[in-house]
C-alpha cells in the first residue's frame, strides 16, 4: 500500500487510519492540509526536504520571531504579556512539570517506546514529575520574497537533547468560518493535525480548545498518504486537548496543557514560561 519499506506498527497505523476514514477533497478539505512527513524521516531531514521542495530558505532561531504576526483575527481579548509570547515565542524559555494520570502511565511507556522515540513526535518524558527545561528552536521557511511560508517549533529535552516534538503552526479557516489555530505534526507518510479553537476568560488568558463531534470541528485529524498520492483523513473526536496560558499579576506566564481520552484526563503538562531578554518568568 505504500512506496517504501516502513517499520510493521507504522504501516499497521496507516491502514487502521485509512479504513476508518475518508479521502480528502483537495478544495473541501484545503483547511486541513499541510506538509507530510516521509519515512524513517527525523525533524532535521523534514526541515530539510520541506525546504529543497519548495525552494525555501531556511532561518534558525531569529531572534524575535514567533508562532504568529498576529493575533487579530482570532477573535479573542486576551493580555499584552500573551500576545508578546506568540508574537516573538523564540525569546522565551519553558519548564514544564508533567504528570502521567493513573493507569495512563504504562500506554504512555508503550506509545513512546513503539513509535514516539523513534519518529521524534509525541516523545513525552517518563515516570517523573520533576520539572524538565525544554529547549526551543525555531525555523522559518521563507521564500524569494522574505515571505515567512512555515513556522516549525522543535522542542527537545534540555539535558538529554532528545526530541519531544516538532510541528508547523499556522491558523485555518474551519468549514464554519471560524478562525483556528492548525498545528501539524509530520508522521512517517502523513501527518497528525490538531486544530484549536482559540477562546479568552475574564482574566485574559487564552484557552486553546481541541475537541468537536463531527469532521470539521476542531480536534485530533490523521491524514495518511496512500502510494498514489491519495490522502485520507481520519477524525477521533475521542482525543480531546486544551492549553490554557495565563498571565499573573506580576506579569509571569504560565501555561497548562491536558490531554483526555474521551472524559479520562491522561496527562497534564504545566508550564513555566520566562521571558530571556530580561531573565524573569513572564
């Protein structure tokens, strides 16, 4: 089913998804796409290919540059400190303390040890809840123009070096016309993208909501690329995110991210965010 010789639980992965969900509709589903990933493919040759493919130049870690210009027309009201984070994200460092829920822990080990380590997505640390300093780096693909085409935020474990993640971020225009912010982590022959709603509380904080009913609605998409070059989508509405980041009264930043499966909370990550231009928590 598909061109190149792939590990076994990859392609078991591939097929589940592409039988239990439909093909994508280049125009229709225009929303939902974004760059996939190729097999045994790792962060640095993605960014790479990405790049070679479209003609792309490649800029690491420039110093103000964020996960969005703007904020405008997300349709929230949310504090100066938040919107300084997503305007220039790369001056800023993260710890994150992070708690595997009871029973989850063990599927968590499995996850990482089957697929997560391997593909470098998803590779969450284990069996701790110490606090952990992720480094961030960030590349910008820009066209002949200075055109910022994508925005990747590679995360990795400060002290070990080993990747967690890497996605593109971007916003979409979902099928109801509302503004999200699209997040698309490359797999080996797809990608899982995660669409958000963004929301505001009274305080200002921003609530980035993952979770719908149907196709269209934000939350949990896999795409895979069958070897015609068909992509088909799969909704699991079950997988259920939420990142809630807040500013204190003393201008300090934090962030809280969960994870649920269906109504069962499997993880919580909480973030300390500081501001290294000034070398305080904001």
């Amino acid at each position: 089913m598909f061109p190149q010789r792939q590990n076994l639980f990859d392609w078991v992965t591939q097929c589940w998804n592409i039988a239990l969900g439909r093909r994508v509709a280049p125009e229709g589903d225009a929303w939902l796409l974004g760059p996939m990933g190729a097999v045994n493919e790792g962060a640095s040759e993605f960014i790479q290919r990405i790049a070679e493919q479209n003609g792309l130049t490649i800029q690491r870690n420039v110093p103000g540059s964020g996960l969005v210009e703007s904020m405008d027309d997300w349709a929230v009201s949310v504090s100066p400190g938040i919107k300084d984070f997503y305007r220039r994200t790369s001056d800023f460092k993260l710890s994150v303390t992070m708690v595997w829920k009871p029973g989850f822990g063990t599927l968590g080990y499995l996850v990482a040890k089957l697929f997560s380590r391997r593909i470098q997505q998803l590779n969450l640390p284990q069996g701790s809840s110490d606090e952990i300093t992720f480094n961030s780096d960030f590349f910008c693909l820009s066209d002949g123009d200075g055109r910022v085409r994508y925005t990747i935020w590679h995360r990795s474990i400060r002290a070990t070096g080993e990747v967690v993640f890497f996605g593109i971020y971007s916003t979409c225009r979902i099928p109801s016309g509302e503004v999200c912010v699209k997040v698309v982590f490359p797999l080996p022959c797809g990608s899982a993208t995660v669409i958000f709603r963004p929301q505001s509380d009274q305080q200002g904080g921003l609530l980035l909501v993952s979770s719908g009913k149907r196709e269209g609605d934000p939350g949990f998409y896999f795409l895979v690329q069958d070897r015609q070059g068909c992509v088909w989508k799969h909704y699991l509405p079950s997988l259920r995110e939420s990142i809630l980041v807040s500013e204190g009264r003393d201008g300090s930043l934090s962030a809280e991210h969960t994870l649920r499966l269906w109504s069962f909370s499997v993880y919580s990550m909480k973030y300390s965010i500081e501001d290294t231009r000034f070398g305080i928590a904001r």
